[in-house]
C-alpha cells in the first residue's frame, strides 16, 4: 500500500487522518533524550495538582469509562465468561444509575481479548458499535517466529478484530537495533490492514526512559496508530513517568509530521481517582482530543469496577460493596 493511500484511512472511532508512519530518521532517533528526574518531578506532581468534584468528577469518570479497553486475558477464559464481559462492556454502569446520571448509552471503548475469543466477542457485541481488539503477535512475550507472529495478526482480522495490539520485540530496544524494531512494526502494521494497531513496549523492560522515548519515536514512524505502556504481565506497568514520556514523544511527532497517535496505558490503573489523573495528564500535555476513544484508551477490568461504586456514591451518597457492581 502507498504511502499516500495509507495517509487516507481513518480509525474506527477516528475522523482524523490514520498515521501512515514515515520513512526512518535515524539521526532523530539519536537526538531523542529524556531527562529522567525532571520527568520524575512532574510526574510526582499530578496526583495532588489538580481535584474534580460533584458534578464534574461524575463526568469525567463517565468519560474514563467510555475510555476503557475492557479486558479478559487469562488461560481459563471461555465463550460464558467473555460473553458476560461483552454484556458489561455495552452496560457498563447500573441502569438506574445512568438514568440519574443522564448518561444512558454509555458503552466502553473495545473489548480485548485473546485470538481464540474473537469470534464469540464479535458475535457477542454485533450491533453495539464496540470494537473487538485482539491481543496478537506472541503476547505477552513476543518471542514466536516472526512469520507465526504475522499470521496470527492475520488470523485475528479474519475473525472480525477491529483492533490489534501488539508487542514489540524488546531485545531490539535493549540493544538499539532501531532499524530492526521499525522494520518489524511496519511488517506488522501492514499485516493489521484496516485494522486499529496499538504497539506495546512492555516499558517496565525496556530499561531507561530515554529507550521509552525512542522505542516510542520509532514505533510511530513505522505507522502505529497507538502506542501502549504494558502487557499487564510485566512486574511494572504503567507508571506517570513512563506516560509523560511516551506522550511527550506522541506531541512531539505531531508536530513534526502532523498525525495523531494514540496512547494506551495499560496494567496497574485499578481506581477511579488514577483514572483522573491520567485524563488530567492526558488534557494538559496534549489538549481534549486526546481524550476521546480514538486516541485515548485505559487497557483495564477492574478499573471499571471502582468507577461504578464512585458514581453510585455520587448519586446516592453511600459507598457500596463491590458485589453490587460484578463484572459479568
């Protein structure tokens, strides 16, 4: 596919233009630096920085909602249980709720889930308008023969997955095989087709920020339509650091080529209060339209849960057990 057909695909969600990813600057790779205590300063300051209430908290986490990536991703996951989730995933919150909320339709962003489980979430969801994202490519290790890796991405899109998500192979960071890392991304992008690609640097083993910022650069350059911290299986996931980083690079390649790319972080955001910091972060370094589903996005389960119990106590003052609010 040209360069120039690429550039006029949207996303599913998106009325902007799709990134078609560019050829590989390599001396812009090397510029790229990241003062980590700095990084670790701001970050430490957004969680006590700024507080919504009432009204406007209820918003935002409504908003967060519609922001998450609903996620199953366990080796007993069967067709019950993901049916179940899809059925969360189009009622995300009590009815009744909604109704005192004047928030009736609010669905989440996607269901993701394993390849075996595409077929049932498609069917599950039909008519919803949510997508179905597949994790792809090895995950959560990425260390499969690569030609398996395409076929798999292959496989998912066949099945009806709107949405790919990726994970990159870590040794090319770790070693800055930078031209390695874009061939591999932009065989992979290719392989999604129409497809939604958000690549996951699995950050927490990626050693240094400076590597997140490059790893970051070079994924976008390579035509990821997101970039995402973690598989959620790592020992660290998402950090603050680690998402100033990543969007600082997504800013800084906007302004430099034009496109828009996501980000998606992932793993460890479990509370609604995380939620507003990250939508807060997300408002201040990159402006509102990155916080909306096509370039915003909470890779979570449990997170949904905590918004639930925040929004009933909104309406009714009373805190409640999370029994009150299953997930299927």
């Amino acid at each position: 596919m040209t360069t120039g057909a690429r550039a006029m695909q949207v996303l599913p969600q998106a009325g902007h233009p799709r990134n078609p990813g560019m050829t590989l600057d390599l001396d812009w790779v090397a510029a790229v630096q990241a003062n980590t205590s700095a990084i670790e300063r701001r970050a430490a300051t957004l969680p006590g920085r700024r507080s919504v209430k009432k009204d406007h908290q209820a918003a935002w986490l409504c908003k967060a909602i519609s922001l998450i990536d609903l996620t199953t991703l366990s080796g007993d996951d069967t067709t019950g249980r993901v049916q179940r989730l899809c059925a969360k995933a189009r009622a995300p919150v009590r009815a009744d709720l909604l109704d005192r909320l004047g928030m009736t339709g609010l669905t989440v962003g996607a269901v993701c889930v394993y390849h075996e489980m595409v077929g049932p979430a498609v069917r599950a969801l039909e008519g919803s308008g949510i997508p179905v994202a597949a994790v792809s490519t090895g995950f959560p290790a990425g260390l499969s023969p690569f030609h398996l890796r395409i076929a798999e991405i292959g496989e998912s899109v066949a099945a009806g997955a709107q949405e790919i998500d990726i994970v990159i192979s870590r040794r090319h960071v770790l070693t800055g095989n930078w031209q390695a890392l874009y061939d591999e991304m932009a065989e992979m992008r290719a392989a999604c087709g129409a497809a939604h690609v958000k690549a996951i640097l699995a950050t927490g083993e990626l050693g240094t920020l400076r590597n997140v910022a490059r790893a970051s650069l070079v994924c976008m350059m390579a035509g990821a339509d997101f970039i995402k911290t973690s598989t959620g299986k790592e020992g660290v996931n998402a950090t603050l650091p680690v998402s100033l980083t990543m969007i600082r690079a997504i800013r800084d390649y906007e302004a430099r080529t034009g496109f828009r790319v996501g980000y998606k972080p992932a793993g460890g955001i479990s509370k609604a209060k995380d939620a507003l910091v990250y939508l807060s972060l997300m408002r201040d370094e990159l402006g509102l339209p990155w916080c909306q589903p096509d370039l915003f996005r909470f890779g979570a389960s449990s997170l949904l849960g905590d918004i639930e119990r925040q929004l009933e106590h909104h309406v009714s003052g009373n805190y409640s057990a999370g029994n009150r609010h299953p997930m299927g």
